[in-house]
C-alpha cells in the first residue's frame, strides 16, 4: 500500500465499480450514511474491482480504514490493494475468500463491531472456516458492540442456513474507549449456498435479556444500570433478565467504562436490540449509571415500536444475505429503514444489478407500532465454489 495508481493500467476482466465517497464524522451508527466497508464486502463476496475517491475530505484512508483494508487483506489471498499518495483514491481488486486462523489488531478509533460486521457477511463464503482473534475497543458509541452482535446477528444467519458446533462469538476480554484491550474470538463455517427466508411475522415481545458491565470502576456501576432500567421495563413484561458483567485486571482493557446491551426476544424467534456506553475517559461530560440504564431501556421501547422481523442494526446483513441466497423468492418484514440500510441498497444494486420490492406496511390491527416495510426479492443464487470438498 502507498503507491500511486498506475496511469495506463489496462482493464481488468472482471467488472469494475467506481464510486464516490465522503469520509463520514464519527456519528451514530443508524445515522451514519456511508460506511467504507459496505463497498469493502460487496467488493470482496462480487469479485469486481473497485476504485473509490475521497471528495470533501483531506484523506480518504484514515487510520480505521487502513486497518478495515488490511483485514480484508489477512482473510483474502490475492488482492490487489493501491493507495495514492495523498490517501485520496484507493484502488482495490478482490482475491479469493481464503479465511483459515488469523489474528488483528483493529484501530481503537473505532470498535471490534465495524470490523465484525463485515466478517459477518463474508465468513460463510470462505474457502477454509474462518477463526479470527480481533483486539480493540469492544463497546463504544459509535459501532454496534459484540454483545448486541453476538445476541441478534447470530440468530440471523443461522435462519439462512449458517450454524455449527463451530459457530461462536466470545468476548475473551473487554476494551473501553480511548486505550482498547479487549479481545474477541469469532469463529464461522463455511457454506456453499445461502437458504432462501420469509420472515414476515415477528411475533410477541415474550422476554428481555441483556449485560450491564463495567471494567476498571467499581462493579456496584453494574448493579446501578440494572435497577434503573428494570424500573422501566418492568412495567411492560415480568421476564426480564440483565446479567452483570464485570471484568478485573488484564481482562478489562486499558481504560474505565460502563455500559448496557438489550435484548428483546418474540415468540417467532425476532431479536430486537438497544445498547449504550458512558463516554470515553476524558470526553465528554460524566455520565450516570442510573441516567444510562434508563435511556437504554427507552431506546429498546422505541427499537420495539419500530419493529420487524430484523433491528435496525442487521438489516443491511439480512438483504446482502437475501440477495445471495438461492434463485427463490425472500421476503423480510423491516421497521423503518435507516439512512446506512438505503444506501446499501444503492451499493447492492450497483454490484448486483437487484432491486428490491418495497411494500410499506402501515400499522394497524395485525401490526403493532410503527409503519413497517416488507422487503422481497429474488436471491442471484450465489454458490460458494472455493469451499473445499471432504
């Protein structure tokens, strides 16, 4: 990386994609419109070469990206990855999904989940099941965390076919924002062809679960964030469980903080989620525990007045997975979609020339909470022909 972009290079075989993009600030993740890796995957799972220029930005590859571009280089065996001078055009021709055991150390501008959320879509299509040991930031404010990861994407792939014994997300040590120092372990296998999904019914609220943690503060934090988001949940639904997560020495990272992950489980197997993290040590004003449990809980409220059969967090992972699944008909009942998920859809229909039918489910009788979107296609039928044989 850091060469300059041949000036007469000849045109590769395979398709290539261009596209224009803009460095985003660091915001909320359903808020933010462009995230690099969306580009990053769909490159990678379609094999065309991609070519994207910053614009509006003094650079393109900041530091996060420079690492998100070399993971993609560990797990992949062949690209071709350029990088101008000035950091202002990236230049990227995908290799083969090769997976197999692989360790990386993620940038802590940016938390574990930006890097799993791409691993996500990409550990089925693998050649060797994929074993990765991710260290950085675990849980901040910006990026999904493992927790809320590991509870919702999970179950989602295992309803297109993907589960094993092999099949794992563990948080080995827990990272607070600024210093890091978690650790995770994924570990996927690999698939030839995805299941097409009609998940169209997302049933009843039937239990809420989640983790209160806390790493280098007293652990009564912990206790604190659960009594005060009980004091709202308990109004609406009596089966409601928060574990206590407290890690002591090596396992809790370089720096304090606290937080909270929920979960919302229905009876048709629908993971609704909603988390939050205190501020980075040194930013921002001192959030408290009881402030934070409360808040959190109202986001899940408002996750679950939303609704459908996928959070707002997944639902880009559920249409790239429909869109590979077999030449059949899938159907995804959505709530709202968010600014990151409609952009996606550009992206798919660029690379894959699909088009989603959208139908806006209005509430009503059958449907509680707000106005939903019923998502169909038809998948490109997507087989993975680098999976090895037995």
């Amino acid at each position: 990386m850091g060469y300059s972009l041949p000036q007469n290079e000849k045109q590769s075989p395979r398709a290539e994609s261009w596209a224009w993009c803009y460095r985003p600030e660091r915001s909320p993740h359903l808020a933010e419109p462009y995230s690099p890796w969306q580009s990053g995957v769909i490159t990678a799972v379609s094999e065309q070469a991609l070519r994207l220029f910053a614009t509006g930005a003094p650079s393109f590859c900041t530091y996060f990206e420079a690492s998100f571009i070399r993971l993609l280089d560990k797990i992949t065996n062949g690209s071709r990855i350029e990088i101008n001078q000035t950091g202002t055009t990236l230049y990227y021709q995908p290799g083969l999904l090769y997976g197999g055991s692989v360790e990386h150390d993620c940038n802590v501008l940016r938390s574990i989940g930006y890097y799993l959320e791409s691993l996500l879509c990409l550990a089925p299509f693998m050649k060797h099941p994929l074993r990765i040991v991710l260290r950085g930031v675990t849980n901040d404010q910006v990026d999904p965390s493992v927790d809320v990861l590991k509870a919702t994407a999970l179950p989602l792939l295992k309803q297109f076919g993907i589960d094993g014994e092999s099949f794992e997300l563990k948080v080995v040590r827990r990272g607070m924002p600024p210093g890091g120092g978690g650790e995770v372990l994924f570990s996927c296998p690999v698939r030839k062809v995805l299941k097409p999904v009609q998940l169209t019914d997302p049933g009843k609220i039937k239990r809420i679960r989640g983790i209160a943690y806390s790493v280098r503060v007293s652990p009564q934090m912990a206790n604190r964030i659960v009594d005060s988001a009980r004091s709202i949940l308990n109004k609406f639904i009596p089966d409601i469980y928060i574990y206590t997560d407290h890690m002591k020495g090596v396992n809790s990272g370089k720096s304090p903080g606290f937080g909270l992950s929920l979960v919302a489980e229905t009876t048709n197997g629908t993971f609704l989620s909603a988390e939050l993290a205190s501020n980075p040590q040194g930013q921002g004003a001192a959030v408290l525990p009881e402030d934070l449990g409360r808040n959190c809980a109202k986001l899940l409220l408002e996750e679950i007045y939303r609704g459908g059969c996928v959070d707002s967090t997944n639902q880009s992972l559920a249409l790239l997975l429909m869109t590979l699944g077999q030449q059949d008909v899938s159907k995804v009942l959505l709530g709202p979609l968010s600014p990151y998920t409609i952009e996606f859809l550009r992206h798919l229909k660029s690379f894959f020339q699909i088009m989603f039918k959208i139908e806006t489910k209005p509430c009503g009788e059958e449907l509680k909470g707000g106005d939903k979107v019923l998502m169909t296609c038809v998948g490109i039928g997507f087989s993975n022909l680098s999976k090895t044989l037995k």
